[in-house]
C-alpha cells in the first residue's frame, strides 16, 4: 500500500497541471461548505451575544421573533406601542432589577434612533456580561444629547460635540428630518461587535421634544411649530415606548413575571425570554441554513465530478503505465487501488486547500460582515463536525475514484501486458 | 532436449471472442538456460503468447507450465506474484514510468515482489551494477528523471529492471524494434550476455529475422499458431 501511495503522488505530481486544477476546483468548493457553516455558526453566535442580562422582552401582541428582531438586533419594522403605565407596574414589581423602556422608530443617515433612559448603558450588556464602554465622553445629560455608537461615530466621521439631525421614519434618506432641534454628540461608545454599534441613543424626553409638535405622525404646519428651547417647557414624560426590557432578581421569577404580563388585561402584550426567542428564529432560519448547505454540498458534488472527469480523460493515455506495472508483478487489485488512491490524494490536498482558502477569506472578509451586518467572526479552529465533513469529502472522492479504478482494473486483465496504441 | 522446460505450452488455444482463437498452439517449448527467438509480425497472436506465458492471460484451453509451475493452477493474484518474482519483462518501447527517475524504475519490481526484493542483498547497488553493465554507468544518471534519455538509453534502463533480482525467465517483446542498427546490435549484445550471467532464460519476440542467428534456436510463430493458419 506504502508502495502505491508513493507511486500515486508520483504520478499525480508528474501531471500536477491538472492535477492542480482538479485539487483547485475540489477546494473551492470545500471553502464554500465550510464557509457556510462557519458563518452559521459565527451569525449565532453573534445574535445570541447581542444582549445579555436581560430576562425579558416587552412590547405589545406580536410574534416574538418579529419582536425581537426589532429591539434587539434593530432589524424589521415596528411592532404596536406599550404604554408606560405598564412600564412603571413592571418597574414598581419587588422581584425586578431595573427595566429599560426603548424608543423606535426614527434614523439618522439610515442608523437607527434609540430613545432609552441613561440606566441603558448600565444596563444593556452584550457577550458575556460586558458593559457597555464610552470611547468618549458620556451618557446623555442635556435634553438634546445623543449617545452614538462606535461604527456610526466612525463611518460618519462624528466627534464629540458635533451637531447630528435625525430624521422621522427609518428611510436612509427621509424628507421628514428635525432639522429645527438637532441634538449634539454627547457620547461614543466603545466598539460591541453587536447592533448597539450602529445605533444612536437619546433620551426618552429628547424624542418626545423633537416630536412635540407633530400630530399623528405629521409635521406641523408652518407656523406652528414649538422651537427647541420652547420645547424643553413641555412635558416631555412620554406616555408611550415601543418596548421595555426587564431584568430580573432572581431567574426563578421570570417565568411568573412572563405570563402575569402575557395574561395582562389592560393592554394586549408579548412577553419573550430572548434565548428562547432566539432558538425560535433558529428554528426560521433552519430551511434558508439548509438550502444554503444543499447548495454548497453540490459544488462539492461538482468539484468531485470534475476530478473524476480528469482522471477517466487520464485513463486512456496511461494504459502504458498500467501494462508497465502489471509486468512487474502488480495485481489488476494494486491497478485499481493506485487510482482510488490517486483520487483520495487529490481529495485530501483539496480538504487541506480548501480549509485555508476558508480561513484565508474569513480573515479576509471578516472586518467588513462584521461592519455591514454586525457578525463578528471568531477564528476558531475546526470543529469536530468540519473535520467529519473533510472526512466525508475524501471518503466521496476514493468511492468515486472506484469508478475510473474499476474501469481501469478490466482494462489491465484484458490489455495483459500488451500496449495498444 | 535435455534440460527441463522453462516454457511448456500444450494444446493451448485462446482468444478475445468466443469461437475466434488467436492463438492455437500445439506444442511450443523452451529448456531452461535456452535463449529463443520468437519471429512474428505484428498480428501473428504474439502478444497473446507473451501474455499467456507471462501469467497475465489465462489460456481458454490447454496447459501452460512455466518454470515448473502450472500457471493454470494459480489464483490470477498468485499469477502476478509469481511473474513479479520470476519473470522480467521487456517492452517495445515506453518501458519507464516518465514520474520516476532511472533509478526507481529499474527498482520498480522490488516494489510489488516480495520475492524480488528478498533475493536482492542490496538493490541500489545491484540496480547500479546493472546499469553500468548495460552502458549506463555513472551515479548521476540514477537520479535522473527518464525524459531526458535517448530511446536506446531507456531500453537499456529497461533491460535493467527485467534482469535485477536475476529472474529465471526474461520475456522481451521487440525491444529492439525502435532503435537504429548500432544500438540496435549492442543492446542485443548486453541483454544476451547479462542473460548468460544471470543464467536466465530468454524468449525474444522480433520480426527481425537478421536477429535470429545470435539465438541458441529461431522458431516462427506464424507455423506454430494454427488459429491464423486457418484464418
């Protein structure tokens, strides 16, 4: 066997034109397979760190996907407002830590705009229980100040103190903005990895004085409108948010709390506890996971396939070596099995290939997912499954190299050691 | 003849096709030590006695004994150890593997004989041997890749490989047929007498009958094969 292996490199590295083509073709593809099973793994990751702490979700009857979606990763459209009634009940509740009332709804330069009380950044923890961190600065002390995050300080090149405008809606470019009472950068927040990097944090009363003088929705006629100092005489208490968050004493009071507010009366609620949210968008994403897979285990099927067409072409041209060996006393058998092997080998230099292109482009690619979808990538080794996986895919390769192999195996019993041209 | 038969073909007939045989013969043999010429144009079912008496083809009928043994007795795995062990090969021409250097194709038999192996003290040295009585000394030759040599170098390097481990019986199968007439004459020379050193048997397949009279016996395959007599 030591034999044929020797042989079998040989011979590949003598025709390692084409060689390196079908090693080539077979890596792409195990790059794209394992690529997307790392990003799988990296995007769950990612989601599941986005927050951390927090016991539950709060916001008015909806799925708690779709909810969850929209507080935490600030991605969808709004679900109905709660009140702050209930906010304060829930606050006012002896087995609850703290609660944080979030604001959606408006953006700035397609960034959303968070309306929150200053317990957030004390609050909101991400990964492993990290607090939030200023870069500079602070949380929000004026009524026109603004807490941004550190992509949206970054990309738009804000310092402290800048002057930003937000904008009514969540539209990359909005005709609606608040131009007349623009807030001033008050804050910036240390880098997450998470969508709190790509958020800009107010005050709660901060959104209720840019939208004083609005009427369902609607800009107010010229003429009527409330200047930023008049506004800050208002009364700015909101008395409606998108959601709240709430953190617990105690985790054992979680499920009480759950469905006391599920079962509230006085407003229709959704309650959610974010990791079994989270398993519940898994379970979405499942179908799109396995398409994506279907497709990359088919160019790997098409990577072998092509290995495969490269060795048969081979075939007829190395009648002669086969004739060569059999005169020196090889078996059709050690024919057959110098074939398999040469299509294991191909396959086996393809894994490795394939696994650096793999790391070669997540490297490559990782800072700009990260900043374009917040996915941040850890560059782990292999897991046991990766490896199963190569395993798989050379164990693919020699079944299919039995093909070539077998045909060459007949033609070596019937060619004997004549060499037909 | 005297000496015990190193090829004893009896009654033997085969073919590719049912009820076609390319290959009927009677009675055809040759005595240990004998060095045979075997004279038949292209077509005359030359291959099929090679590959007959080579353990590579089973006959369809008939009796084929080589060295001794009964290649019909033989499992066609046993057949291929025996001919790796006892048997060198010599080809028209592309006789090397063009993925190993000089050295590794006269050492190639070694690699799937057992037997070969274990009656060579040390291969390299003898591979070396070989190839310097052949014409081909020098150890930077060893190393080197196949490609670069001439066609009447590379049948010397194959005439190497089918004599290391001095096997009883070496078949070779117009390896003269691609070379001019020098070479020609000298690799004759060379293959006969390593033959003779080696006391192995030879059977030489031409259809160059100028070659015929430095033989110990001429035999004509086309009066031996009835199949294309008939045909």
């Amino acid at each position: 066997m030591r034999a044929l292996a020797g042989l079998a490199s040989r011979s590949l590295w003598n025709r390692r034109g084409t060689a390196a083509l079908s090693v080539f073709s077979i890596a792409v593809s195990v790059a794209l397979l394992l690529g997307v099973l790392h990003l799988r793994d990296d995007a769950r990751r990612s989601f599941a760190s986005t927050v951390s702490g927090a016991d539950l979700v709060v916001g008015s009857r909806s799925s708690p996907v779709s909810l969850l979606l929209y507080t935490v990763f600030r991605i969808g459209d709004a679900t109905g407002p709660v009140s702050m009634e209930i906010v304060e009940r829930v606050a006012r509740h002896p087995d609850v830590a703290w609660v944080l009332p979030l604001s959606l709804g408006d953006s700035h330069r397609g960034y959303r705009v968070l309306g929150t009380v200053p317990g957030y950044f004390e609050h909101w923890h991400y990964g492993r229980g990290h607090r939030l961190e200023f870069a500079r600065g602070g949380p929000f002390a004026d009524l026109y100040d603004a807490v941004i995050g550190a992509e949206v300080a970054e990309r738009l090149g804000y310092r402290l103190g800048d002057p930003i405008v937000l904008a009514h809606g969540l539209g990359e470019v909005s005709f609606a903005t608040h131009a007349d009472k623009p807030f001033r950068i008050a804050g910036i927040l240390a880098r997450t990895g998470t969508p709190v990097d790509r958020t800009v944090h107010v005050s709660l009363e901060g959104l209720e004085a840019m939208h004083v003088d609005w009427h369902s929705g609607a800009p107010p006629p010229p003429g009527a409108r409330t200047t930023a100092e008049d506004a800050r005489r208002a009364d700015l208490a909101p008395s409606r948010v998108t959601a709240f968050v709430v953190g617990m004493r105690s985790r054992g009071a979680v499920f009480m709390m759950q469905r006391a507010l599920e079962d509230y009366r006085g407003e229709p609620l959704t309650a959610v506890i974010p990791g079994v949210a989270l398993t519940e968008l898994w379970q979405l994403l499942g179908a799109a996971e396995g398409a994506l897979l279907a497709i990359a285990a088919c160019v790997v099927v098409a990577g072998l396939l092509g290995m495969l067409s490269a060795i048969l072409t081979s075939l007829g041209e190395r009648r002669r070596e086969m004739a060569i060996l059999r005169s020196v006393g090889a078996r059709p058998t050690d024919v057959f099995l110098l074939l398999v092997l040469e299509a294991g080998l191909l396959a086996l230099a393809g894994a490795i290939l394939g696994v650096g292109l793999m790391y070669g482009a997540r490297a490559a690619a990782g800072p700009w997912l990260e900043r374009r979808f917040g996915v941040a990538m850890e560059l782990g080794g292999l897991t046991p499954y990766d490896l199963a996986l190569l395993a798989g895919v050379v164990l693919a390769a020699l079944l299919a190299g039995a093909w070539p192999a077998r045909l060459a195996y007949r033609r070596a019993l019937i060619d004997g050691l004549s060499i037909r041209l | 003849m005297t000496a015990p038969a190193a090829i004893l073909l009896d009654s033997v007939r085969h073919g590719y096709e049912p009820g076609r045989p390319v290959l009927d013969v009677d009675h055809f043999s040759v005595a240990t030590g004998e060095r045979v010429f075997l004279a038949g144009p292209s077509g005359s079912g030359k291959s099929t006695l090679l590959g007959l008496v080579a353990g590579v083809l089973a006959p369809d009928a008939g009796h084929v004994e080589v060295l001794g043994t009964d290649l019909a007795g033989l499992r066609g795995a046993d057949r291929d150890a025996f001919r790796g062990a006892r048997i060198g090969v010599i080809f028209q021409m592309f006789n090397l593997l063009p993925y190993l250097s000089v050295l590794d194709n006269v050492l190639l038999p070694t690699r799937f004989s057992p037997a070969r192996r274990a009656r060579l003290p040390d291969p390299r040295a003898e591979a070396a041997r070989l190839l310097t009585a052949l014409g081909l000394g020098g150890e930077d030759l060893l190393g080197r890749g196949v490609g670069a040599l001439s066609i009447g170098q590379q049948q010397r390097v194959a005439a190497a490989r089918a004599l290391l481990g001095r096997p009883a019986l070496v078949i070779a199968d117009e390896p003269t047929s691609s070379l001019d007439w020098d070479a020609r004459a000298q690799f004759l020379e060379l293959l006969l007498a390593e033959c003779t050193s080696a006391g192995s048997t030879l059977l030489f397949v031409s259809h160059d009958r100028t070659l015929a009279p430095r033989f110990d016996r001429s035999v004509e395959l086309g009066e031996l094969n009835r199949a294309r007599a008939a045909a």
